[in-house]
C-alpha cells in the first residue's frame, strides 16, 4: 500500500499560486526550521512567526504554545502558510514502546504498527505532525550507540519493519486525525561509521550500499514515507548532507521520490568540518543543490540563500522546488485548514496494553539450563538484585523525552504485584549500571542468602545508547560482573534479565546464570512483560535481530556474511590449541576466541519446544520470472502454547559475485498449541533472489540455491532448488 498520494493536482496549483505570490525571504524562511521556541512564546518569535521566518519548529514549545504559534502563522501572517512541528517521536510519544532494536526482535510488523500508530495519535493530539522516524540504519556493529534506534543488521527485516512503522504513523492518509509524517534516517551508510565510533566516516562499496544499506530507504521511499533526512556522515568521502549521488541520482533519480527532505541537525555547516564545503555560503548552495529542502537549526539558507541567489549562484528554481516540497507536505497534512489538536491524556489503557505485548513479544529469551524458567510461583522469597530492577528512566531508553518516569511500570513493581511485597527481596547493589562502588554488595549479598532464586537486573542504563553514545567495551559496565561474581558464590539459582541498548558481552555472567532473558529498553509496560515471561504467564518469543559477539574484537560480525576463500567450519569450533607455532591451521578465524557468535541472528528460545520437518519446493526447477513455494511443517512439541518465528534464508552457490552464506528472504511468527503443527509456505520470486553484479545491475543469475526453513541463522532443515 502506498500511503502517500501522488502529488494531487489541485494542490500543485495551490502551491503554484502560493509561490507566484511568496517573496524571495519568505521562501527561505519555508525552508527554515527552529528548535528555539519560549514558553511563553516571546515578543519576537510571535513576529518572526507573523514574518514567515520559518517554516517549522522541531523539539519545541509546549502543547499551548504550538497552537498559539500555529495561530498566528495561519491568522496573521501574510501568506497565512502553517508551521510544521517535527519532533523526535522514535519509539512512543506518552507511552514508551521497547526501543526499535527491541522492536525488530518481535518479528512483528501488525504490532509494530499498531505502536507506531499510538505514538502518532499522542503526538498528534500534542499539536506534532511530524516525526523524525524510522531510524532505518542498517549496523552490524554494537559499538554504535545508535545501534538501539535500528531495527537490526538485516535489510530484508528492517525494510518490512520500517514500512510498518511508516504506516503506523502516517496512517493511510496523512490528513486523517492521528497521523503524522514520518522521516527515513539517516539516508544513507550512517550505520556503517568505523569502529563503531558516532559521526565518523563511512567507507561504503556501491555494491554493499545497493544491497545492505539502502534497501530499507528504498521500502520507506515505496512505501510512501513523507520526507528523508540525510545522515551527519561523509559516505565514501563525500558528506550525506551534499551528497548527489545518494541524494539526486539515487533518491530523486532512481525512486522517484517526491517527498520533502531535511537536513539533520546543524548538518550543512558541518560540511565545513567535514573538509568539503569553504564556507557557511559554501554549505548551503552544496546542500541545496543535492536536494536539501529545509535546514535543521543552523541557518546557512537564511544567511546566504538570497545573495547566493542575486549572484546567480543559485538558480531560483531550485529554491522554488524545495519550496514546493515543504508546501505539499503542509497540504498533505491538511494543515491550512486544521483543527486545534486535543491535549494528550495519560497513556489509555489500549496504549498500554499494545507495550505490554510488543515488549513480551520483543525480549529475547537467551538461555534456559535445566529449564528453570518460568519460575514457579510457589517460591518462598525471590530476591530481585541489580541497578535495572527498579529504573523508570533506563527502562524506557534513548530517545523518550515525552515519556514520563511515573508512567513507567518496572520489573519490581510489577514482581511485587505478582507475588506480593513480603516475598520480593530487593536490593540494587549498585546505584546505577557504571557504579564501581562496592557498598551496596552486602545488602544484596543479605537478600541472596534469604531466596530460593535471585533475579538479577544488569545491563545498561539509558545514556549508554542512542546518538553520541558509543562504546569501545561492550561488556556490563562499572562493578556488575563483580556483584554477580560474590552472588554467584552463594549457591542460589541466578536469574539474569538484561536491560541494555544494545547487544553486550558478558559471557562470564551468563555462564553463571541458569537463564537469561534479553529485555532490550522494553519502555513503559516493560516491567509486567518481564514478570508476566519469569513466571509462564506469556512464554518468550521474541528473536535477535543482531548478532551477538563473544567478545567486542569480532565486530563487525553479522550472519550474511560471505563465505571467504578459507572458511572455518564445525570442525573449527572453540579456541585451537594447536601448536605454539600453528596454532589455528590457515582457515578463517581466531587464535583466542572462536570464530562463531555468542548467539547468532534470528536466535531466541521458548518454554516449549518446536519440530522442523517434511521440507518442500513445489518445484525442482524454476523458470526465469517464476515462483515457487518453499514450505515446512512445524509442530510444537512442548507443553505449551508459544509463538515461533520461522525463518526462510537462501544462499545461491556459484553467481558472478561471491554471495552471502545466508540471506533471510521470508519470516513468519505463527502461534501454535501443544502438538499442533502448521504448514508454513513461503513464495519466492526469482526477482527475490536478485543482487548488484559487479557493474552495479539488478538480476537474478541462474543457478543452484540452497535454502532454509530456520529457527535461527545457524540451524534449519535444509533444500535446494535451481533457477533456469
Ligand atoms: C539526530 C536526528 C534527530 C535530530 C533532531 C539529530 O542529532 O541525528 O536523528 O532527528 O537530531 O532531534
């Protein structure tokens, strides 16, 4: 479904006629957007709002005063054009949704939908029509702080996840109540930064960026998504922001989109940093030129756009094209003839519920020995031990400035619901997660000795993640392997949920927990969605949609790897001892670690346990242009009722460029009952199967294809079909 109507005609005339009568200041002042808005709003923003200086606000003013100044933009302002309230709307407005990482694990894009559609309708009801959302980076690197805002290494998922997220938040039109424009960043190869470390430089073959990091842009662009924000990076050299290969030959050229653009934040005067425009002037006719419609904050256009105009060295067209992009926006969102919005309640009870299940749904169940889990409620005393047990603002995030703390149900409160204040023992150990003090251990130390079981809260807290918040170590920051060690000595069951914004390492910790649970950020409801998963009251599903290294020296690792002329095999597994002079033998891997994830993409336990069998093609062969139909029988084989995320990869043998192991072509999460088995059928397109050849053309090479019907990225039963 394609959300965003082409163009209509009679709001291209409307936008014609609105241009013929704007002033030259007055059009650049379309293509200016704020973040400085005063509460309340002073003498001078109510004139500058009257003059036409800008064309939108982002991150600003409260509720009251976004309708006053929408007022007298639409009242008293010459041209009567609206503002545009962006806001950084990422993972829930009011009510905080897991963050997109988590998200992604569900696998689900309905719910994901419905998420994005509730943060819509709050930020709506807020006076926002527009959010900067979805992050569709693709990273394969945890370092990345804003690894937590994507939806996971793989394009194929990211690209069906981030199209349901544009629906959810642009609805099916982006007129209708509730809706708002969403935003494709950080266009493009953001994700790729080296080592991991936020804004450096992306080195990016054309060919990867065809098929790994612009395929989820591409799906946005299809799917109709309002505008596209280039990212703060050089790509090959060449920063995002001037980019005219990713922005005009590829967005506009290739997509065809006709959608609005905007900078990112301060983004085109940081082209003069970046080594690759002279001066603010400089910057601003590069980002124009690439096809940069409205800056964000700084104000390159407004300082230089009119002289670089009367000099000549901008052609006038090109500021009426960006002009007319941000205008239809405007009319598309019906905001020259708006209704005042209504102010946002607390989080109703259907928000709620929808958190709830997307963070059940999105934590990752990632260790079971013994099958401790779901811990049975007649327990005596549990102790409930770590710096995350009891963390509103960590639960919910980066990203979550309109979510509120009070809001937040976390794993304690929600424990102690469930089994009662008397029986919860809690201590935090650590004040926070980087906390190398050890005087909160003995309390902890107390609480252990008295339960049958302990549930440790570790991870990361909320600043760890999100922009400008890189790591170098993944491990659990400050002294929480040395709380874990000391817990560790005192025989008890450990329980360890981690709330983190990323993958992290801590192997030792996990080999001294009898089970682990991944939560992710899981927001508002993620406190009752954990409680509900330790005690069977919701049996976990969620799957990685990253992987997770042993160690930080692996990154970058990801599953759609390709096979190397010396690959390793099963029979490589674990760390070579060998001899001290040839201590590997000469096949693609470590000396000191094996080469092999901690746990692979698309891995996820559940409390019941699932059967892959009676694998089928409808055809041994398949015709050029043709379809066929993959299919597999999975039955539960437990004693519970559970969803499973069943998983198609292919991998094509021999083509004209090497090809990846695996490549995940389909997903389905089904729901089945103890002993019940589903036919699960998945249909392949040969354009499926298409890549980039080495002169940058998309086909489908003939050849013979495996497959999988798959858990997870590493297992499956396996076939094979050929294309003629
Ligand atoms: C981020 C964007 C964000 C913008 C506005 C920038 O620093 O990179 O993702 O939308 O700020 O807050």
């Amino acid at each position: 479904m394609v959300l965003q109507a082409a163009p209509s005609a009679d709001i291209e005339v409307r936008i014609t006629s609105l241009l013929t009568r704007m002033t030259l200041d007055e059009k650049i002042g379309q293509m200016s957007q704020s973040t400085s808005m005063t509460t309340p709003l002073s003498g001078q923003i109510k004139e500058e709002i009257r003059r036409g200086r800008w064309g939108s606000f982002l991150n600003a003013g409260s509720p009251q005063d976004r309708a006053e100044a929408q007022r007298i933009a639409l009242k008293e302002s010459r041209l009567g054009i609206p503002l545009l309230f962006g806001r950084d709307v990422i993972h829930g407005y009011r009510t905080i949704f897991p963050i997109p990482l988590g998200q992604s694990a569900s696998w689900d894009p309905d719910l994901i939908e419905q998420a994005a559609r509730i943060a819509a309708h709050e930020a709506f009801a807020d006076g926002i029509r527009w959010t900067f959302a979805p992050m569709v980076d693709i990273t394969r690197d945890p370092r990345w702080g804003r690894v937590a805002e994507g939806l996971g290494e793989d394009p194929y998922l990211a690209s069906r996840l981030a199209v349901s997220m544009i629906h959810g938040f642009q609805s099916d039109s982006l007129s209708s109540t509730g809706a708002i424009a969403a935003s494709a960043k950080h266009y493009v190869g953001y994700g790729a930064a080296e080592a991991g470390r936020e804004y450096n430089s992306t080195w990016v073959p054309e060919g990867q960026l065809r098929e790994v990091y612009l395929p989820p842009f591409q799906a946005a662009s299809d799917a109709g998504v309002a505008t596209f924000m280039p990212g703060f990076n050089a790509l090959n050299g060449v920063p995002a922001t001037g980019n005219l290969f990713t922005l005009q030959k590829i967005l506009r050229g290739e997509w065809n989109f006709k959608g609005m653009v905007v900078s990112d934040y301060t983004a085109i005067p940081e082209m003069i940093q970046h080594g690759y425009a002279a001066n603010t002037a400089d910057a601003a006719r590069k980002a124009l030129l690439a096809g940069v419609d409205m800056e964000m904050v700084s104000t390159t256009y407004f300082d230089h756009l009119k002289t670089l105009v009367e000099k000549g060295l901008v052609d006038r067209r090109a500021i009426d094209a960006a002009v007319r992009n941000i205008l239809r926006l405007k009319f598309q969102l019906g905001l020259f003839d708006q209704s005042p919005p209504v102010p946002v309640e607390p989080p109703a009870a259907e928000a709620l519920e929808i958190a709830k299940r997307l963070a059940t749904e999105s934590i990752v169940l990632l260790k079971n020995d013994t099958h401790i889990l779901p811990l049975s409620k007649s327990n005596e005393k549990i102790a409930v031990i770590g710096p995350l047990a009891d963390s509103p603002v960590d639960q919910m995030g980066t990203w979550t400035m309109d979510g509120r703390a009070s809001d937040v149900q976390t794993p304690l409160a929600a424990l102690r619901e469930k089994l009662g204040d008397a029986r919860v023992l809690y201590s935090p150990g650590l004040k926070n997660s980087r906390d190398l003090a050890r005087d909160g251990f003995e309390d902890a130390l107390q609480k252990a000795r008295m339960a049958d079981v302990v549930l440790l809260f570790l991870g990361e807290e909320q600043i760890l993640s999100g922009e400008a918040h890189s790591r170098a170590f993944l491990d659990l920051p400050g002294a929480q392997e040395a709380l874990v060690n000391e817990i560790a000595k005192l025989g008890r069951p450990l329980v360890t949920v981690v709330l983190a914004g990323r993958p992290l390492t801590f192997h030792e910790t996990a080999a001294k927990s009898k089970a682990i649970l991944y939560g992710w950020h899981p927001g508002t409801m993620g406190g009752p969605a954990i409680a509900d998963l330790l005690f069977g009251d919701a049996v976990p599903s969620g799957k990685l949609t990253i992987t997770f290294p042993r160690t930080v020296g692996q990154v970058p690792i990801y599953y759609a790897q390709l096979p190397t002329g010396r690959p390793a095999s099963s029979s490589d597994l674990g760390i070579p001892l060998g001899n001290p002079v040839n201590p590997v033998g000469y096949v693609s891997k470590y000396v000191d670690v094996d080469f092999t994830p901690e746990f692979p993409f698309g891995y996820g336990l559940s409390y019941s346990d699932f059967k892959y069998s009676n694998l089928r093609v409808s055809a041994p062969k398949l015709r050029m242009g043709g379809l066929l139909t993959l299919a597999a029988d999975i039955t539960n084989t437990g004693a519970v009722a559970a969803d499973e995320i069943v998983q198609l990869y292919v991998h094509q043998d021999v083509a004209s460029v090497s090809r990846p192991v695996r490549q995940l072509k389909g997903a389905r999460r089904v729901h089945l009952k103890p002993g019940e088995t589903v036919n699960v059928q998945f249909l392949v397109t040969t354009k499926d199967l298409a890549f980039y050849n080495q002169r940058m053309q998309l086909l489908t090479e003939p050849g013979t294809f495996h497959f999988w019907i798959a858990p997870d990225s590493a297992r499956g039963i396996e076939g094979k079909f050929i294309v003629e």
